[in-house]
C-alpha cells in the first residue's frame, strides 16, 4: 500500500470518528425523527453555562450519584437526568461552554438514544474510537483560556474524585470543587420535594438479628482494624445495622431506605435522620411495627440516648450535610482519635474531612455482614421468592390466555396487572423496581421502562420480555422470563436456548472460595459466544433482604475492571443469573434467577480448599416451546429436570393452596420432565405419541 493510500484512510477513519462525535450522534437524530420520550434540555444547559460563567468554569461534570454514591437515587437527587434528560441509573454529563455530551455504558445505548436531545453528544463508553471524559475536555478546552473543570465534592466518590483530578491534569486542566452545586442553583421550578417518609422498625422474625447484635458486631470488626470511628454514609447499610425501613427511595426502584448518616465508636453510635422529632415519636405505618423509633432506639424524644438504662441506645441527630460535615470536622481534630474507618464508597467531601493519616479506606463491616445473609433472612428469601413466583404464574398464565384470545394487553397495562397480583401475597411491600415490562424491539432495551409515551401492544407476534421483583418482608425478589406465543423463528430459538444454557452454566458452577465474580462470568457467557453472540451487561449483581434490589460490593460481570472495592463471592451471598441476547430493533431475550452462594460437597476434597456452588430460589418455569434440547448437554437437562421438578412441588402446592388452579395448570405443562435417549431429547408427552404410533402399528 503506497503512502497516500495510507493517508487517505487514515483521514477518512479520523474523520469517522469525528463525525460519530458529533450532536445528535445516533439514527434517529441523523435522518431527523421525532421521538416522543426525547427532552429538550437546552434551556436548563443554557442556565448552567450562565453559573459557569460566574464560577469561570470551562465545563462542568454532572454524575447520576447523590451524597450517599446510590446507584438509584430519589426524584429529589436526579441532577444528571434534570440537565440531560436521559434517566438511565449509570451515566454522566459534561458541559462545556460549546457541547453537552453524555457518556453511558452499552446497556444503556438505545434508552440514550431515545431520551436524549438532538443537541447532546451520545459517547458510548467501551467503544472504539470514543474518548474518556478527560480525553474530550484535554481537547475541548485545548484552545480555551479557562481551564477549571467545576464539579460538586458531594456527589462524587473518594476514588472517583481522585482519578479525574489526577486525569484531568494530565491534559493541562484543572477540577475544581464546586458548592454549592451549580443544578442545585439552577432546578428551582417543579424540583420534587425531598423525600421524608414515616421510619418503621424492622421486626427480628424477619431480620433475625437484633441491631444491638449488629452493632456489637460491627464494633468488634471495628477493634480488629483498630479504627477509633466508622462512619456509614450508604443508605441500605444504614437500614440494615438499625433494623429500619421506610419508602423515601421511591422510583425506578423502590428502596425501603430512609435518608441518614451514621457515626459508629466502641461505645457508642450516632444516627442522623431528616425531620428527628417527628419520626422518633411517629406511630408506625406497616402493620408489622410494633413500637416507635424511639422505643426500638432505646433513644428520648429528642434524640438523647437514655443512658440510665443497661440496654444499648442511639443518639439521633438531625441529618443535613452541613451538621454532619462539621462533625466529622471535630471527630477528626481529636488527638484521641487515630484511626477513621471510610467506605470506598463515601464521597469526596467526606474524604476530605479527614487527615490523611488518620484515614483508613476499605469496604464497611456493614457491607460485608449484610452481604452474607444470616439463616432467618436465608429461608426468608426462599419463602418470598416462592411467594413471588405464585405471583407471576398467575399474571403470566392470565396474559397468555387474554393475548391469545385477543384481548388488548399492553406493556402498562401488563405491569400494573403484575403489581396488583404481588400485592396480594402476604407481607408483600409493592415492586423493588418498576417492571421492564417490553415488547417487541422495545426489548432490545435492556433498560426501558414502559410508560404512557411509549406504550406498546402485547401480541403473539412480538416476544414479550418482563424483569420485575417484589419487596416483601422477608426478602427482595427480581426474576425475568422472556415469552412468544407463536413459533418461534430458528434463530429466536437458538437464542432463548443459548441465554438459557448460560444460566444454567453459572447455576451448576463448582469452584474454589475466593473467586471473584468476573473469574466465572463467562460460564454464563460462553453458549452465546461460541456462536459469536454476547451481551453487554453484567450476568449478576448483588441482591438485599428487603433492601437493595442491586446491592454491592461483589459482582458477577466482565464489564468492570478490578476494583479496590470488589470482594470473592462468599457463603450466604445471593446474586441474579441473567445471561440475554439483544437483537436491536427487533427483540431481547433475558433469563434472570437468583442464586444462593453455599459450600459444596465434591467427589474429592483437598487439604485448606472449600468448594462453593449455587443453588436457585428462584422457581419459575420456562417457556418450552423456546428451548432447542438438541443443543443442551445431558447435564443441562438433568439440571433442568430438577428444577422443573422443584418448581412444581413447591410453587404448585401454594398455587393450588391460593386455588389458582389455571395458573398451576399452566406450571404443570411447562415443568414436564425432559427424557434423554442417546444424545437427542424427548418429553414424555412426545413419547406417548410415539409408542402409540408404533402400538397402531402393531395391530394394523
């Protein structure tokens, strides 16, 4: 190749490249489609760039997070999706004073693509050619005279904080901390009130712990570290150490989580909550609550521990950033104090309170106790998610019938029908996250969420896709299942049995304890990828007891790098199981489980080495019809067969006990044992007809 063929493909790629980071950067946008769930930001970027200009800020970054780094935040919290218009839970605007642009990861591609407006850049993070945030802003601001990149300590993590400053310097740039935060100046109309909901005690039959067993322990995790101070800034760990719930996280999920900070020391504990004199003396909202906060705290009225009692008390404070600040601002003047215990997950203003040297950053006892569930919460998520599933053969077998007889479903409709089905269950506390209730291309969506706008019909034309879950009392579900009502096409089938292939790869995994999660990610992967097919989320995340439907730190996922923060999987830890395949523009298909991590017994055992497997609580049967049994193993369908079997004794008994008789029909004939005769599959049912066939034979 002589050199100016060289450089002519060389300029045509960097002009590529350029012209793929433009504005309005997807297709709908290029050939100038009106869609409907797009929102015209352009006015709030031009009031932002208005408080940049005052603070003499170049640009300006806007993370999803709130003060206590939550995946999901309250309506309250949504700065990002207030600037962009884009309400994906992972994502991060820039705003300079000539571009906006929104970096996202690949699940999150196409939801972008209908959310954001045609004046934004779409950088789509992991893919070729598109810059880090500090690549475009070293280039952005290249040129300029104003090399301050602004940004709020408050909402950004420790680390994160870190890496950008350090980044960003890298390109001649400097970051700035900036507070109060500029959205925060700017969102004054319609901005959602701050949420302040009644707190319930959590009762022990369900959390099967006290929390003055919590804290002991924690305390004792505290003496092992020799840190002085723990401070606890997340909300489920909050929840969690204090047995509480309560519903102020209330939107894509529904978190029972309450807005609070905690302070923990070897003798005592230190709680703040919004609105304290109220919510200490309130009478309790859930039925379940048998007493006030005050009298589950062992607190007064007014937050002082009763220090005449023997029993363990909390001091309650009034939560507000700035009197937390200045707290920790005095814990960490103390010369008493030499050692103060932070998550990898506080924010950077908190960070910053700290002397270096006193500082001591790792996972929370908090996190890593509520992670590995105690036996009442094991059992309480098996009861639930057995519960759950009665649920969703009800609904499920109710939307085939009314689809199939042309009643008129749709995404919305079929959503709310499934809320008020699992509202029916006992100790059922709503959804712990809006239904991806999808059909059709809206599938492909690994995110959407159905609303008004985009409501489409239900047909036995389209696949159907529904992830949802419930909160209950005494567990947190999220299960998904994927259905078509006609035949399916070869290549429809090959990808229901290979997602489903996956799943059961990871569900029937052995390995040694003290594997990561991303160590056995490709398990759930590798039927996709030997036919050149993968996806592009994580397989599993976390899940809480009546907490977060996504909870950290561990993950099972190839989609992030090793992080300071990312621990083995460990006995008692529950995870999903989603492996999926996502045709864009035409359908998705996504299997989800939930799994329980236990040791395992092997066929042989070595000196100092534990075996952990998983074992599925999640009981809901698969469409058959969908599954290809010619491609499975032998040990795929002897799996398979078990769980059918599993899930007929346990989810068919209470289907038949609630009378719900059709659903259970509809269990039964999905749950059929599979027959295995030299390699190929057969159902019962398939062999009847044969030795029929042949008995006719016979007699003729």
């Amino acid at each position: 190749m002589d050199n100016c063929k060289r450089i002519f493909i060389a300029t045509a790629c960097i002009l590529n490249v350029i012209s793929a980071l433009q504005p309005g950067n997807w297709g709908s946008c290029e050939n100038g489609e009106s869609i409907p769930t797009r929102t015209n930001t352009s006015l709030r970027v031009e009031a932002l760039r208005a408080e940049m200009v005052k603070e003499k800020l170049g640009a300006y970054i806007v993370p999803s997070e709130d003060f206590h780094m939550s995946e999901f935040v309250s309506s309250y919290d949504e700065r990002r999706f207030y600037i962009s218009g884009f309400d994906g839970s992972m994502g991060t605007a820039v705003i300079t004073a000539t571009h906006a642009a929104l970096w996202t990861r690949g699940k999150y591609f196409l939801q972008a693509e209908t959310q954001l407006g045609c004046d934004w850049i779409l950088m789509r993070e992991r893919e070729p050619g598109v810059p880090t945030i500090e690549e475009w802003l070293g280039e952005q601001l290249e040129n300029q005279a104003v090399k301050k990149v602004g940004a709020c300590p408050y909402f950004f993590g420790n680390d994160a904080w870190l890496d950008y400053e350090k980044s960003l310097e890298q390109h001649g740039l400097r970051l700035g901390q900036t507070v109060p935060d500029l959205i925060d100046k700017i969102w004054t109309d319609d901005r959602p009130a701050f949420p302040d909901t009644v707190i319930n005690s959590y009762p022990l039959k369900y959390a099967g712990k006290s929390w003055q067993d919590k804290v002991q322990e924690v305390q004792e995790e505290m003496k092992k570290k020799n840190a002085d101070v723990l401070i606890v800034t997340m909300l489920d760990e909050t929840a969690w150490l204090f047995n509480m719930r309560a519903t102020d996280i209330r939107g894509f999920v529904n978190d029972p989580f309450f807005y609070s900070l905690a302070i923990v020391r070897p003798s005592s504990v230190s709680l703040y909550i919004k609105n304290k004199e109220m919510k200490l003396t309130a009478n309790p909202t859930d039925q379940e609550s048998d007493q006030t906060i005050k009298d589950h705290l062992n607190t007064r009225a007014d937050g002082s521990c009763r220090k005449n009692s023997n029993k363990m008390c909390v001091e309650v404070k009034e939560y507000n950033y700035v009197s937390f600040i200045m707290d920790l601002d005095a814990l960490a003047g103390n010369a008493t104090i030499k050692r103060i215990w932070l998550s990898y997950f506080c924010n950077y203003a908190v960070y910053t309170m700290i002397p270096q040297d006193k500082i001591y950053v790792d996972n929370t006892p908090v996190a890593m106790l509520k992670t590995q569930k105690n036996d009442v919460e094991v059992q309480g998520m098996t009861n639930s998610h057995i519960r759950d599933a009665a649920a969703l053969a009800i609904f499920a077998s109710k939307l085939e019938k009314g689809v199939k007889s042309g009643e008129t479903w749709t995404e919305v409709s079929a959503s709310n029908e499934l809320t008020r089905l699992r509202s029916l269950q006992d100790l059922n506390r709503g959804d712990s996250f809006a239904s991806i209730s999808s059909s059709g291309s809206n599938a492909a969506i690994i995110h959407y969420f159905p609303t008004n706008t985009t409501d489409r019909r239900i047909t036995a034309n389209d696949i159907y896709l529904i992830d949802s879950g419930g909160q209950y009392l005494d567990g947190t579900t999220d299960v998904t299942r994927t259905f078509l009502w006609r035949d399916p096409t070869a290549f429809e089938k090959e990808c229901y049995t290979r997602v489903l292939m996956g799943q059961i790869n990871l569900a029937m995994a052995v390995w040694t304890k003290g594997l990561f999660g991303r160590e056995i990610d490709a398990w759930a992967r590798q039927p996709l990828f030997d036919v050149g097919l993968t996806f592009k989320h994580g397989t599993g995340h976390g899940i809480g007891h009546y907490l977060s439907v996504h909870e950290g730190p561990g993950r099972i996922s190839n989609y992030h790098a090793k992080f300071d923060w990312d621990v083995p999987l460990a006995e008692h830890m529950f995870y999903s199981d989603e492996p999926g395949y996502y045709e864009d523009g035409k359908f998705g298909i996504r299997l989800e489980n939930i799994v329980y991590v236990k040791k395992v017994e092997t066929k042989y055992s070595m000196k100092g080495v534990t075996m952990l497997g998983m074992e599925t609580v999640t009981l809901f049967p698969y469409e058959t019809h969908l599954i290809d049994y010619s491609k499975m193993s032998g040990k795929q369908i002897s799996w398979l067969n078990a769980y059918n079997a599993k899930t007929l004794e346990k989810v068919g008994k209470l289907l038949k006990d609630q009378d719900a008789m059709e659903a259970y029909e509809w269990v039964e004939k999905r749950t059929k044992k599979i027959e295995t005769t030299s390699g190929s599959t057969t159902t019962i049912a398939s062999n009847f007809i044969i030795y029929s066939l042949l008995l006719l034979y016979l007699i003729w």
